[in-house]
C-alpha cells in the first residue's frame, strides 16, 4: 500500500474510534437468499466467472522452461506451462484428438506432452507435434490441433487465467488503482509457501463474505481471533468491482496516539490486516509478514464449492528453519475457518431455501457485503445484455 493511502486509512480508523463509528452505507440492503442456492443463478455466474481473471496460482511454482502445473480448481482442466521464452501459457489440459485429459501429473517439467490414450504429443507452446501412424489422419489441419489456449497473464508475481477463450485479458485495467497499490508489497518477488485445496458444501460466495465483514468476530469468533481484533471501526473501500476491508488488530492501541510519521510502512501494516477483494473470487489477505489468498470455486451443484487457500511469503521466510511456524500458523488459521466461518455458512446454506421472504439483510455497517454481491449481480447482468 502506498504510504499516502496508508496514513489515510491510519486516520480513518483514529477517527472511527474518535466517533465509536465504522464505515456505513446509506442504507440498509436486502439481497436473495437464492443466489446461494439457485441452480439458474449458479449457472449464471458460471458463465459470468469464466469472463473475468482468475488467479490460479504464483509464477514461483513453475520457473524453468518446461515446467508445468494443471490445476483443476476452477472445475476446467487447465494446464499451465512456463515457455522456452519465459512467459506462461495456459490451456485446456485436453487432448484434441478425443479427448483425453493430456496430462495426469500436478506438476513436473516437459518438452513434450504426450496422451496417455493414442500418444499424440504436443509441445510446450502447445502445437501438435507427433500423431502416430499419421495416414490416419490425413486432411486433418494439424496446424488447427493444437491445445486450447486460455487468455493468460503473470501480473503481480500471480498467474491469472480466464475460462473463457478467446476473451481478452487486462489484469491492470481490471485491478485499476489496486493494481500500484499491490505492486508496493513486492509480491512479483514473493514465493508460494503453500497451496492447498478444501472442498466444501456451501455456495462459493460465503468464502468471500466471511471476509467482508468483522461485525461477526465479537460473536463467532469470541473464543479464537475476537481477542486480537476490533469488530468495529473498518474502513472499507472501492475499487471498481474490486474492494478492500481493513481489520483493525487490537495492537493499533499502540499506534493510535502515537506519531506514525516516523514509523515504517511495514510496521504500520503490522497493526492492521488488510483484506483485498478481487473480484470475482478471491480475496488476499496482507496478514504483517504474507498474503494468504482464498480463491472459491463454484462446485458442480451450487451448494458445493472448492476454496484454494495460498500462502505467499518473501523468499527469505520460505525456508525449511520456518517451516514450523508456517505449519502452526497454517493449522490455526485452517482450523479457525473451517471450525467457525465455514460451520457457520453450512448451517445458512441448509436453511436458505427457507429464509422468510427468501431475503437476507445486509446492515449499513457491512458495506463490503453490499458492493460484492452488487457487483456479481451486475456482472452477471451485463452478460445476459
Ligand atoms: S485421445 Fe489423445 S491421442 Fe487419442
Ligand atoms: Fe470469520
């Protein structure tokens, strides 16, 4: 974050403690509970999904030429490969001749991917290169036959992909004034300490909102973090379809009266935690020291998902002698989700098909909650147009 933003934000949470106050809407909002439950809805915002940036991981996981992961996160088989150039191409981790998935290993390195089914082999660029016993195929336009490609972009150290082929990508654009404010954490520099998966019965959205709010730590978490944050006093802001939501730590006591002039960007950013919402599905948490990023996917039916929880840590901390603290970390903050958040949306998604008026309510002091689930809905209107 730059450091004008910062001592802005420092001073809007002065005075939400000044004013025993929070950022408000003007007013409250009311939105459907079937958006969580809806197959329509769900199908809806599928396609929706497939049209925006979706991060599936960081660039550090696959450095040399050859080196290649396929992620099955986002429900498409995508397989992603570092070129002899340095870039990172996506594609359909699909066989095009019928259709067998190409490659079965998560990650590894190649210079040719070839099918286990009839051993057609393509390169790292994604050219069909061999078709055994090849008469059989005369009249085919090999040149037509090699890999689906996805739009693609290494933006932030992150890889960012869209389902979608043949749409354009503009991380940049699509991040607009985050996309500086990110780049002021270095992250480009930064490598994945771990990436791992959860599947879930709930609809991917209550990912999101778990993060959107911290009206609900003095309750659900009163027994874990509540101790160590306010549930009060957060700024929020937007940044076209993107936000951010900043946790107040109970440690911001120390700084609250203090001259923050003279202290570091990074000790000021030890107070709070940062919470940024990109749209359409992830949220990355600066949490002092590293990012932690979940990222919901719909699952098959729209009360299942599956989140892709990541930590990002500079590259002097990913070392075996901190691998402990990591775990621990990892553990308490897996623990904490899945134990309280996610318990809690389980119960909500068996019952919001009975919510009176199907209608859940967002108060004026969740404002995050009113901007995302607007923004969906316009996203997934302006699709349908
Ligand atoms: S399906 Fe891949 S070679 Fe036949
Ligand atoms: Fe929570």
């Amino acid at each position: 974050m730059q450091r004008s933003e910062l001592d802005r934000v420092v001073d809007e949470i002065r005075s939400f403690f000044t004013d025993n106050t929070t950022r408000m809407t003007e007013q409250v909002g009311r939105h459907p509970a079937s958006a969580y439950y809806d197959p329509d809805w769900a199908a809806r915002e599928r396609r929706m999904l497939a049209r925006y940036p979706m991060i599936l991981g960081h660039e550090s996981q696959i450095p040399n030429a050859g080196d290649f992961r396929t992620d099955d996160s986002t429900g498409v088989p995508v397989l992603l490969v570092r070129q002899a150039d340095g870039t990172i191409k996506a594609f359909l981790n699909i066989c095009r001749h019928r259709g067998a998935r190409l490659c079965a290993e998560e990650t590894g390195n190649r210079r040719l991917f070839v099918c286990p089914y009839h051993a057609w082999s393509f390169k790292t660029d994604g050219a069909l290169m061999q078709t055994p016993r090849p008469e059989g195929f005369d009249g085919l336009e090999r040149e037509s036959y090699g890999l689906a490609e996805l739009p693609c972009e290494v933006r932030h150290g992150l890889i960012w992909v869209q389902l979608e082929r043949g749409s354009s990508i503009d991380v940049a654009a699509h991040l607009g004034r985050l996309d500086d404010e990110l780049a002021a954490y270095g992250m480009a520099d930064m490598v994945m300490e771990r990436d791992e998966y959860l599947d879930f019965d709930m609809n991917w959205k209550f990912v999101i909102d778990g993060f959107l709010e911290v009206y609900h730590f003095a309750k659900l978490h009163q027994n874990s973090i509540s101790p160590y944050f306010y549930g009060w006093h957060s700024p929020w802001d937007e940044f076209g379809r993107n936000g951010r939501l900043i946790g107040v730590r109970k440690s911001f006591d120390t700084i609250r009266d203090a001259d923050t002039s003279v202290m570091s960007n990074w000790d000021l950013l030890k107070t709070i935690a940062v919470n940024y919402v990109l749209f359409p599905n992830t949220v990355l948490v600066w949490q002092g020291d590293h990012f932690e990023s979940w990222t919901a996917y719909p699952g098959k039916r729209p009360d299942t998902c599956r989140v892709r929880v990541q930590s990002i840590t500079r590259k002097e901390d990913a070392v075996p002698e901190k691998k402990e603290k990591w775990d621990r970390n990892w553990k308490i903050l897996i623990g904490t989700v899945v134990a309280e958040d996610w318990a809690m949306c389980k119960t909500i998604q068996e019952v919001a098909p009975y919510m009176p008026g199907d209608e859940l309510v967002f108060g004026r002091n969740e404002p995050g909650l009113h901007h995302f689930h607007g923004q969906i809905q316009a996203a997934t209107d302006q699709m349908n147009t």
